[in-house]
C-alpha cells in the first residue's frame, strides 16, 4: 500500500457503508494506524477511536433496548457486549473489506497487520467516529444499523424470561424437601398505578417481600431475591438455580 489510499479504495469504503464524506480527510484519518502515523508523521486514529466506541456502544444499546423490550438489563448488558466485542467487530471490519485500506507502518504490515482484530475493531470505532464529526450521531447510528444488518442476536439464542418461581421452588426441594409460599402483602396506589406486594415465605422461616405493579412480576422479583439469598447462603448451589441479572433493591429478609 502506498503512503496515501488511492481514491478508488475510499470511494469503494464508503459505498460499502452507505455514507460520502463531507470531509475525506476524517476518513482518512480514522485509516491511519499509529504505526503508519509515527514513521510517515500526520494524525493516527486513536483520538477517532476513542470516540467512534462511544458512539457504537450508544447505538448498540439503543438499538438492543427497541429491539428487546421484555430483555432486563443483564441480558441486554450481555448482548451489547458481544456485539462490540474485538472480534465481532473485526469481522464487521473484514465484510465491510476495511484492512485493505488501512494505512500501516512498514513493521505493523509485515505482521499482518491488516488481518489483526485489535487493528480491524480499533479502526472500525475510528470510521464511525469520523461518521459522527462528519455527519452527527444520527448518521453514525445509521451506519452501525446497517454494518450489523443480519448479525443481531436472536432472543432464543441471547436472553430467555426465566421462571425465578420455578427455580426456587427445585432449590427449596432440594435443600429442604419442601416449597416455598407465597402471600399478597398489602397493596398500595391509585387504581391506574397500584403497587402490589407479595412475601415469599422459605421452608426455614426466611420472608421476603418485593413490590410491583402485576402480582404475577412482585411473585418473581420475591422468589428472585429469595434465589439470591439461598445463593449467598448455600455457594455450591448449582449454577442453573443462580439469578443471571444485576441484583435489584429489595426490602430486606425478615
């Protein structure tokens, strides 16, 4: 590769993102690897790297949230991170053929630079940092829309509701051959907006009590923090039994 991309090479890029530049020069930019930067001089990426993985991940988790509105907030944690994860984002790079218009240094190109996730995903961000100084966030988000088109997960592979009930009522057969209770506590609210409690009762006397706006969800979030609790108590619990989301504020166990 020469010390400059030739402009075919650019025009193909942004063909293939579906956004011209304004400014070429940004793109540019966010092609220059630091290797390339330090022997050639000019501005490498970094400063566009640093802004482009603010920008996917915003993108990304907005994206995440319409796309999954029953999804809690672990799950969707999950699937953001493996979508802006270093290698799913170098194989964006690799479709997109970004490595061929890479500008690297003579030593980060006999080292196959061109192929290396690191260099792919870091330059990656850099493209779609450039994007949003060139054309705003709307832009931006419109082209990671489009460059993982096809590639975003699916709910039977990334999230499943789990029945917490069903879950605390194996651990209490388990651990004491008997099942736990649950009773409705005393709700609260205006009609259009009624709280509902409900105390979960452990087979050794243990309560909990969670609030929401369905009996049926202040159930799981009770039976949730009773699974919680019975996980502190009991390590060797096994891993299925396990709430897999960020705790939640609970009322403290009686």
């Amino acid at each position: 590769m020469s010390l400059e991309i030739p402009s075919d090479a650019l025009r193909t890029l942004q063909s293939g993102i579906h956004y011209e530049f304004k400014q070429v020069k940004l793109l540019i930019q966010a092609l220059t690897h630091t290797s390339h930067a330090n022997e050639h001089g000019g501005t490498h990426n970094e400063r566009l790297e640093f802004l482009g993985d603010a920008v996917l991940e915003l993108a990304v988790s907005d994206v995440l949230y319409r796309k999954f509105p029953e999804a809690q907030e672990g799950h969707l944690t999950r699937m953001r991170s493996a979508m802006v994860s270093e290698t799913a984002l170098a194989g964006v790079a690799r479709r997109m053929g970004l490595g061929d218009c890479l500008l690297l240094g003579r030593g980060e190109e006999s080292q196959g630079g061109r192929d290396k996730n690191s260099v792919l995903s870091d330059a990656l961000e850099a493209v779609l940092g450039a994007v949003y100084l060139d054309g705003g966030l709307e832009a931006a988000s419109e082209r990671v829309k489009f460059l993982f088109e096809g590639h975003w997960p699916s709910p039977p592979e990334t999230f499943r509701p789990r029945d917490f009930k069903s879950l605390l009522q194996e651990a209490t057969q388990r651990i004491w051959k008997s099942r736990p209770s649950y009773a409705l506590g005393a709700s609260r609210g205006p009609e259009h907006a009624k709280l509902y409690s409900v105390i979960v009762t452990l087979p050794d006397g243990t309560r909990l009590e969670w609030e929401e706006r369905s009996m049926r969800k202040a159930e799981q979030g009770a039976a949730e923090q009773a699974l919680r609790l019975l996980q502190e108590r009991y390590p060797d619990m096994p891993e299925n039994d396990a709430p897999q989301t960020p705790p939640r504020k609970s009322k403290k166990p009686e």
